[in-house]
C-alpha cells in the first residue's frame, strides 16, 4: 500500500485490501474508536481524489483512489520539556523507540514532574518542532532498561493499544536469574495481585489479574542463567514477580530478591519489540544492544 504525508492529512492509495470497502469500514479495519470515527465526520474534512465527501462514510472505494483524511494533528506538548539524555533507536513520523537507560521513571507523579523520561522525549518533541503529546503504549521498571514505543498521533495510539491487547505487538527481555530453573523452557501462568502488606510490591495471588510469561534458557553460568522471556500480559513488575515465583528471581533485584555484587539493580532489559505498522500493517522487529553493566556481567563469566 502507498500512503503519504500531505500537510495535515494523511493520503492513502487504496489497494486491493481495502478495495470496495466503505470509509467507515476502513476506519473500522485501523480499529479508530467511536469517539474518533464521529471526530472526522463531524469535520467534513474528508477526501476521494481531493474531491470532499463530507458526512457519507458509505461511500465505497476503489483501487487506485487516494483517500485522505485529517491524521497529523498539531498538539501543545503536555510535560515540562527537560534536557535528559534519550537514546533514540528508530522514529519514523507515527513512532519514536527509545532504548532506555537505568535508574529513571517513565513518567512522573504530574503533568508538572521533572526527571524522567518523558520530560527527555518533551524536550527531544520541542527541540526537533514536533509538535505532539507524550503517548507511550507500556511501561518498565524504574531500572529495568530497554525499548519504549512512544506514539505521536491519537490514531495511532488507539490502534497499537488494541494490538498490544491482541499480543499481536509482542516484547521480549533478557535476564539473568539464580539458581536452577526448574525448565529449560516454561510458560508461567499464574495471577498477579497486590502485597496488602507491601505498597510497592505484587504477589502471585488466586485473585490477582492473569499474567502469563513464556522463558527460555539461553546459557547457564556458574552463578546465573541468561533466559529470553516473551510477555503475553502487561502486569506490574510481572517478570519479576513471575521469577520470584520459580524461585529463580532476577539477578540484583532487591524487591523480589537479594542484593547482588555483580550489579546494583535487577538484571532485566527489554532488548526486542515486534510490530506492525500503523498503516500498511507490515510487520517488522526492533531491536537494541544490551546496556554495559549487563554486558560487563556476561564478559566476565
């Protein structure tokens, strides 16, 4: 499918895929939500072949016609923008992926915080003149380091939010985890809840929310294993809690845990996404290097 930016509109060529679909079924197939979908009608600002078609989404298309619609809106970036280093490992102008670093939130208590990363990618937004609000579709650990997906449009947001739900978006991590795991291989399917006695800390708990994760070992060490995990739910601290739960908790995690003297904060990385994009629904995979403390750990072995 070919498609392009054209001011603030959006212009696609219709395809055989979307070929004698109605405008309201194409925004149907881009899984738009109600409240948008009446949004764009209630625009009128909607064209076939530069031609308006005001308020009749019943209109069906054919193969070749270029469709475009209001997509690339200009919005007030809404956190206070803050020179924090970002390590930017692939944007385009739906997305923007982040490797992040150790020791920062992802976003603070207010609209008003400072000092995470979302200030960094406000002042990233301000200092390129790109003019969007701070959209992330998940969410790690403090010192849990890796890929981020940040979304630039409202459109966008709405669509990767429905295929992280469906796990057609998929996350994978890196860790390193004590003792013997009971399986080269394993899916975790336990739930999740919260420690009444422990803010800050989940438990596996027959009330608690489903969480599944799938691990596999990749090497073993004398005082560790490497494993990949893939997540199929999205639950606070939910590989950690999950490892734990094994008795095989991550390395350096001092929630679920011990102290470690080989490094000074849980040993986890978001080192791998796999996604779609947002407009021709091609997938693709992104990755990014482990960070050096985890590094130094596996060089040393």
């Amino acid at each position: 499918m070919q498609y392009k930016k054209n001011n603030h509109y959006l212009e696609i060529t219709i395809d055989k895929n979307l070929a004698n679909k109605t405008i309201q079924d194409i925004f149907i197939y881009y899984h738009l939500s109600k409240k948008t979908i009446h949004e764009l009608r209630m625009s009128k600002d909607i064209y076939i072949n530069d031609q308006p078609i005001f308020q009749n989404f019943n209109i069906s298309l054919k193969i070749k016609d270029r469709f475009k619609f209001p997509f690339f809106i200009d919005e007030e970036i809404d956190f206070i923008p803050q020179n924090i280093p970002i390590d930017i490992i692939y944007e385009d102008e739906f997305i923007l992926i982040i490797n992040k670093q150790p020791n920062i939130e992802i976003h603070p208590d207010s609209k008003n915080g400072l000092e995470t990363l979302v200030n960094g990618v406000a002042f990233y937004y301000q200092k390129t003149h790109q003019k969007h609000r701070i959209r992330y579709i998940h969410r790690l650990d403090r010192d849990t380091t890796g890929l981020i997906v940040f979304v630039k449009e409202q459109i966008v947001h709405n669509l990767f939010d429905y295929l992280l739900n469906k796990k057609i978006i998929k996350r994978y991590y890196l860790a390193l985890v004590e003792n013997k795991l009971p399986k080269s291989s394993e899916t975790i399917n336990v739930p999740i809840g919260r420690d009444r006695h422990h803010n800050q800390k989940r438990i596996v708990s027959k009330t608690g929310d489903k969480a599944i994760t799938r691990y596999k070992l990749i090497k073993s060490y004398e005082n560790y294993n490497l494993i990949e995990l893939e997540l199929y739910t999205g639950r606070t601290h939910q590989i950690r809690v999950h490892m734990a739960y094994i008795n095989c908790p991550i390395l350096g995690d001092k929630l679920y845990g011990e102290v470690s003297s080989f490094i000074n904060r849980q040993a986890l990385h978001a080192y791998k996404i796999s996604l779609i994009h947002p407009i021709t629904f091609k997938p693709f995979t992104i990755d990014c290097p482990i960070p050096s403390d985890f590094e130094k750990i596996l060089k040393n072995t």
